[in-house]
C-alpha cells in the first residue's frame, strides 16, 4: 500500500505511462494517475491489448 501527502493509505491506483521526446529537462517519461480508491473499489484485470489511443480511437492503425 502506498501512503499519500495526506497519510492516508491508498490501496490502488491507475495510470498512463507518457513517454515523449523531451527537448528541455524534467519533461520525459512519467506516469499520469487517472483514478484512486482509498477503498478497494477498483479491480484491477490485465488486458494485454489495453491500449489508450485504442480505446480512445486516436490512431486508425491499432
């Protein structure tokens, strides 16, 4: 369990890695967290086609 600025413990998190080509420093690869769930609300599945520019339909070649 990871514990936030606030103490409090939180039991899962989702995210998106970004990854880009920086041209200054300090804006490469990171991580984006989109949801939390201080409750356990969230279950976690692994879908190994899981893809944001999919779902979102961003590209036309996945």
């Amino acid at each position: 369990m990871l514990k936030t600025n606030e103490d409090r413990l939180v039991k899962i998190s989702v995210g998106i890695v970004v990854h880009s080509n920086p041209v200054t420093s300090g804006h490469g690869p990171r991580v984006t967290t989109l949801f939390t769930s201080s409750t356990g609300k969230i279950v976690p599945r692994i879908d190994p086609d899981a893809n944001i520019a999919k779902i979102l339909n961003l590209r036309k070649d996945l």
